[in-house]
C-alpha cells in the first residue's frame, strides 16, 4: 500500500471518528475533562507554513477545548520559531537566507509573524521571555533555543495520535508519566533497528512531518501508553531535520503484575512529566 493509499483510509477513519465525537459532545483530547468543542491540527498549522500547502493538503484535527487550544498556541509559535532557527542556523551564520524551499518558507512564515501589527506585542513578548544565552564567539545574547518550551506541543501531537488510533480514547485518563528525549540522533544503528525499522509510520506531511509510533490498545489490557518519534523537515534522510522521541506510560496499566511506568522508569530514569499525584 502507498503511503497515498494508506492516509486516504486514515483520513477517513479520522472523519467518522471526528462526526462521532461531535454527535456524542465528547471531551477535549488534551485534558479529557472539558467538552472538545474546538479543533486543532495535527501537528500544529503553525509548523507547516501556508506556502508549502496547496488545494488538495488536507490537514487531520482534533477536537479540543478552549483553554487547552489557546494555552498551547504560543508554545506552537515558540515551536516553529526553535525549528526555523535551528534549521536555518547555517545560512544565518553565513548572513544568507535559506536556499531550501522547506527552510525558507520556515523563515518567511517566522518573519512575517514577526512584522503581524495585530500580534507583534505579544510575540515580542514571547520572544522577550524566552531562555537565553551568550554566543561563546560573539558575546552577543541570543535566544537559547535548546530550552525553548516544547512539552506541551510535543505531547499533544503524541496524545492527538493515540486518540486517532485508538478510536476515541482518551490518553491523559490513564494518568501517564512522560518522557522526552529532544533533538534524538536518528543515525544510531539501534534506533533505525528498533524503532523506525518496527513501527507504524501513517501520520505525515510528505517529508515535512513524519511520526513513527508504537500504541498500547484497552482491548490488549495496555491502554496509555504509547511509544512515538516525531520527525520535522527530515526530506525522508535519516539523520536530517529535527526530531523528538517520547513515551507516554500510565501507573495503573501493567503487563505481567508490573506496572508500565515502573518498566520505563527502570529503563529511562526519572520522568520528564511525571504522573499527577490521585
């Protein structure tokens, strides 16, 4: 099956999953406890600019509440500005704009959000709060970009696919620590072996977005816990573009008497998120 043939069933699935959602008032996917009465993307629209779409891009959302989709709209924006600078960072040490098509509409969407009168303050501010550093060969202070926020937009992506593949089921109800690993080298013979070489791999913006993932399904007695890499502008060459691997396990969910966050804990160490106390 073509990776075509194989987004037009999941597309499908994804709508008759979105009309049932909608007919039985169910919950936002992000905290499951308010109603979904809005939607986001999957991933973020913010981080696959306009000028890279065309008539027939069909973007997969999900349903979700007001708080949750506009609480996570400025990590998405922080987001899309850590990828564009950090992909970019070449050509801006060379004081050149990008010659990738990909890259450089990154960089036009992150200059025209910058020059945007209507949310120019706000995004200043944003930009004004974030982490900083002192380049080591110019004394200047700059954005650190390796501590820009990315959790929460990292792990709605994740929690957006498991609802999708789950059918309707609900992530956060399983209380799940999380672990997340930025900026993974995908070039390790073991990741290739394990991971990109043994999961399913559906969910994806031809080469601007790939997800590899590994779900626990409620009707095999492992539901919460999904095992899933991100992959950003990788052109579909391992060891390109950006990416991010996490994994989500629950408490309470066990294989064998175990309990699965305990399985991680003793293989990750401690969780990057860990389970709200109950």
């Amino acid at each position: 099956m073509s990776n075509e043939e194989g987004y037009r069933i999941l597309n499908s699935k994804h709508q008759r999953l979105l009309r049932n959602w909608k007919r039985k008032k169910g919950p936002c996917i992000i905290c499951g406890e308010r109603e979904g009465v809005g939607k986001d993307h999957l991933p973020p629209e913010v981080l696959f600019p306009k000028r890279l779409r065309d008539d027939t891009t069909e973007l997969l959302t999900f349903p979700v509440c007001k708080p949750c989709n506009n609480g996570a709209s400025d990590d998405d924006f922080l987001f899309s500005v850590l990828l564009t600078l950090k992909l970019n960072q070449a050509s801006y040490l060379n004081n050149q704009e990008p010659t990738d098509p990909d890259l450089l509409a990154l960089h036009n969407q992150m200059r025209g959000h910058c020059e945007d009168l209507t949310k120019i303050e706000h995004r200043r501010k944003l930009l004004q709060g974030a982490p900083t550093r002192k380049d080591p060969l110019t004394g200047r202070v700059e954005i650190d970009v390796d501590k820009l926020p990315v959790n929460r937009t990292t792990t709605k992506i994740v929690k957006s696919i498991y609802w999708l593949h789950t059918g309707g089921d609900i992530l956060q109800s399983y209380n799940p620590g999380w672990w997340i690993i930025s900026f993974i080298d995908t070039f390790k013979k073991n990741f290739i072996e394990k991971h990109l070489m043994t999961t399913n791999v559906d969910v994806q913006w031809n080469d601007r977005f790939i997800t590899h993932h590994m779900i626990g399904h409620p009707e095999n007695g492992v539901g919460g816990f999904i095992l899933c890499s991100l992959h950003f502008y990788t052109q579909k060459t391992i060891g390109s573009g950006m990416s991010w691997y996490l994994i989500a396990s629950p408490v309470n969910t066990k294989v064998n008497d175990e309990s699965l966050f305990d399985i991680c804990t003793q293989k990750f160490g401690s969780a990057k998120i860990a389970p709200s106390k109950q």
